[in-house]
C-alpha cells in the first residue's frame, strides 16, 4: 500500500507537489495548533504564501492550487521545472512587496490568483470555463471572475490582494512569454534557472523539442471548472 503511495504520488510533478505539500503541512500545523499562527506569518515569513484559512475553502483553494500547478508544470513548463521554481520564486517576492500598502500578512490567495491569471494566459484562444453548469465565460476572464468572487465573499480588501496577484500574474506572462502565443518575453532568457537548479532537479540539458511541445499543450484546451456546494473539481477536456 505505501508503494503505491509512494508511486502515485512521485507522479505528480515536483514544483506542485512542494507547494502542495508544503500548503497542507503549515496549514493543518496551524489549524491542529502545533504551530501558532504568529510564529508562521512572522518568524518564518517565506512561508506566507502557503498559509491559508481551514474548512471548505481550503479544500476548494486546494485543488485549485493543485490543478493550476500541475496544469503550467505540465504544459508550458513540461521539462522546465527548475524554470518555474525560479520564477515562482520571484513571483512570491513581488506578491509581497505589491501587498505591502495593503499590510497583508496572509498570501495564499494572490499566490493562487497570480498562478490562475498565467495559466489562463497561456491556454491560448477557445478555452472556456463553466461554472456550475450555467455560466460560461472564455478561460482569459477566470481570474477576474475569482477577483470578483472575493469581492463578494471577503470584501474589498481581500479582492484588492488578488488584484494584487493578479498584476503580478501579468506580468509574469507578459516579461516571459510575451503578449502573444509564440512569442517571447523580454526578461524570457534572464528568467531561466540556474544550471544548479536543473541539476538538483535532474534535469540537465533541456532538449528545445520538449520545451516546445510544453508550450504547446495548452493551446486550444478547453476547461470545466465545477463548483458544487464550496468543493471544487476541474477536468480538463481535450
């Protein structure tokens, strides 16, 4: 049983198991109260990005968390894992330092918003979202439906936070990958990781054949994104 475990969850791709892992061993240390919660937003401040609230909006902030990971390291950065740790690394740097006037102590939400804004950046044109079966929007507007959707549950100040994700979120997009499919960003060769970096992810020499095929994996996807009484469930159809 633990081989399988083991096997199944060596499958899931590193960069989204860490966040995945590390979001759910701060967050249940803090909700069984093994850590105090003033300990995690201030002595240990790198780990804000995955800390977060408990009950069923964790769990849908979960998935999401899991399904936008694993869809770019997947995708685009099939093969560029230690590309995306790289530059998720600078993300998380600016998630901080564009919510310093907002005096935000908690980031899990623009982290997420910011991963949803590039994956749906880079789905291409002909991607869709349904939510809950009745409204149907292009995938290009989901992280404004999630701004939105913080408006009215959270209030101002916690849209402002995704916002927040949200420009970083762009401009991660638009310094990487460029304004149009295809292209390239200004910042796309200075954004590459480290060689240490590849090689302590095993990943060495990255043929230009898989890089490409990555990028384009996500072209003309369509996504159904499912929310049923706060659970989240997405399926991606080809």
């Amino acid at each position: 049983m633990d081989h399988y475990l083991v096997a199944d969850l060596r499958k899931i791709p590193p960069i989204t198991r860490f966040l995945c892992g590390s979001s759910l061993a701060v967050t249940i240390a803090v909700l069984m109260h093994i850590v105090a919660p003033h300990n995690v937003l201030f002595c240990a401040r790198t780990g804000d990005e995955e800390v977060t609230g408990g009950g069923i909006d964790y769990g849908f902030d979960f998935i999401m968390l899991h399904h936008m990971a694993d869809q770019l390291e997947s995708g685009p950065y099939l093969g560029r894992s230690a590309d995306l740790a790289s530059q998720l690394l600078f993300a998380c740097g600016s998630i901080i330092v564009a919510t310093i006037p907002l005096r935000t102590n908690i980031f899990f939400r623009p982290l997420l918003v910011c991963l949803a804004y590039l994956s749906c950046a880079l789905a291409g044109p002909g991607g869709q979202v349904s939510f809950m079966g009745f409204v149907t929007l292009p995938v290009k507007y989901f992280p404004y439906f999630m701004i939105g959707k913080d408006l009215l549950m959270a209030g101002p100040a916690a849209a402002a936070q995704s916002v927040a994700g949200a420009i970083v979120g762009h401009a991660w997009w638009w310094s990487v990958w460029g304004a149009a499919l295809g292209s390239q960003g200004v910042l796309a060769n200075a954004a590459q990781a480290p060689q240490w970096l590849k090689d302590l992810l095993s990943e060495g020499r990255t043929p230009r054949a898989l890089r490409n095929a990555g990028a384009r994996k996500l072209d003309g996807q369509i996504r159904k994104l499912t929310i049923v009484r706060g659970a989240f469930e997405a399926n991606l159809l080809e």
